[in-house]
C-alpha cells in the first residue's frame, strides 16, 4: 500500500503512527511528496486558497498514483475533491496551543514587547486579545526550527500545537494555554488518512478509525463549514465528548483580535451534528461570518 505524506519530520512519525493503527501486517511504502505549501516562504493565506499543505498529496491518491494520504486534518478544507473521502480518523493527540520558551514561563509572565512567533493568524489574533502588548510576528518553518529559534534567543517564545511537540519527542519548557481563551483550530492534533471511496484501500484504512474522535472532528469540521472559515482563517473550534454530552467551543476574531464572536455550548453527544449546525447558525447570527471575511480580507 502506498501513503502520500509530507516530508517534514512530524508528517514522516504521524505516517508511522497509521500504519501502527492498523490492525494487521500491512505492507506500507512511504511515499514524500511536496506541496505548495512546504515550498512556499512567505505568509500561507497569500497564496490565496485552502488546502497548500493537502492539495498535491489528494490529487495524487484521485489519479491512482497513491492509495491513499496522511494529513494533519487541521490543514484539510471543508470542501473535498470528488470521490476523495476520509478513511480514518487516529485517536487524538492534546489538543491544546501551547507557550515555548527558554524557561516555560506563562503567558502572563512574559515582558512587555516581548517577541512571540507563530504562523497561525488565529494564533495571533488570540495572543493579541490577551496581551496586546506583546509583539507578535511571523515564524514558520518545521516544528524543530520553531523550537530551535525560541532556545536561541531569535524569539522570547512560541506557539505551538502541543501534539507536535508530543509525537515527536521533543524536550522543549512550554506552559499549556487554557481552551477557553486559546481555542484550538478545527482538528488540531488529529490525523487523517483519506483514500478513494469504495476501494480495497479505503477498507483497509477504515481499520484504523477512532470513532470517538471521528465523532468530534466532524463536529468541528461542521461549525467550520457552517460559519465560512477555513485553515488559515482567525478561527478556532473545539469538541470534547463529556460523559452523555458533548462540548463545542467556537472562536472567531478579527485580525488585532479586538473583536470576536465566541460560543460555548453543550448538546447531547447523539445529535453532535445538529448541535453543531445549531452553535454555527448561533454564531453566524451574532456576526462571525461577517468578522472572518473582513479578517480575510
């Protein structure tokens, strides 16, 4: 079986991690393709549409070239190639933003002015509701050169995504941001493997599902489609199943993140889907669509 993945360290182990969920010896060709996303220096949203990271490897499994692909499913528009569907969903990984710095202070703790990097413009525009002081700027590159910029004084501190941190191994200070105030993209710490509907592949592939947390990527990916947002969109969503019910946070922001639409409700986990149409109709009423095209703008 041929997988499609991205060449960065964190893609390589998520890719090993699916053929570890797979119940049975499955014969797994690793194959790195590059997307314009990796090849692309400056800020992603310039390139002016969804997808960068997924676009090349989903192609590649339409035309027969792979059997299927491995994405972080946070980078996964809403809107999927035709045929194109998702064959598993692995348990979840923290989902939590977390704050790296040199000594793994908190955000309060950091200095006025003090230098925080991040891509995300959700990222952003939540650190600057937060603390407005502090200055923000652009930081990509692989998880490792993120790290290695914080340690070598280029920046105060960093944000990023927990499950990065974890799945690599990384030995990294970093203080947990809290899930009220720091909502998460849409899937973050979930990995997706998608293939053609109806072939062998996709069937063998489905073996590796994690219902439950198929369960609460699809809630969020619901509210994400509903209110207009994509991956590089300023906007965070969140489900936690909880006993009987299920959690959803939604988060939209302006860019400077002086304003924002936020919503958290609770619904009961057997109708995830129409509590999430619900919460996303909710949040279009109260502006959120509005908000994200002039933050896109």
């Amino acid at each position: 079986m041929k997988l499609g993945t991205r060449g960065s360290d964190l893609a390589l182990e998520q890719t090993r991690r699916v053929e570890e969920a797979l119940p049975y010896d499955t014969d797994v060709e690793t194959v790195v393709v590059e997307t314009s996303g990796d090849s692309f220096e400056g800020d992603i949203a310039e390139l002016g549409t969804q997808g960068a990271f997924v676009r090349e490897l989903d192609l590649r499994v339409v035309d027969g070239e792979l059997d299927g692909a491995v994405h972080s499913m946070k980078d996964m528009p809403t809107e999927r190639p035709n045929g194109l569907e998702v064959a598993a969903v692995l348990e979840r990984a923290p989902e939590h933003d977390v704050l790296v710095t040199p000594d793994g202070d908190e955000l309060d703790e950091l200095d006025e002015g003090s230098r925080v990097g991040t891509s995300s413009r959700r990222r952003r525009a939540q650190l600057l509701r937060e603390r407005g002081d502090l200055n923000v700027d652009r930081l990509r590159g692989n998880v490792g050169t993120r790290v290695e910029k914080v340690v070598e004084g280029d920046y105060d501190a960093a944000v990023l995504s927990e499950a990065g941190l974890e799945q690599l191994g990384l030995d990294v200070a970093y203080s947990r941001l809290p899930l009220d105030g720091f909502v998460p993209s849409a899937n973050q710490g979930t990995v997706a493997v998608v293939a053609v509907d109806g072939t062998d592949a996709f069937d063998r592939l489905a073996e590796a599902d994690h219902k439950q947390t198929r369960v609460v990527a699809t809630a969020e990916r619901t509210v994400l489609s509903r209110v207009g947002g994509g991956c590089i969109a300023p906007i965070g969503v969140h489900a936690r199943i909880e006993g009987d019910r299920i959690r959803i946070r939604g988060d939209v922001l302006s860019g400077d993140g002086d304003e924002s639409v936020s919503l958290e409700r609770r619904y009961p986990a057997e109708s995830y889907l129409e509590g999430a149409r619900e919460m996303a109709g909710e949040m279009v009423d109260r502006g959120a669509d509005e908000l994200l095209k002039e933050a896109s703008a």
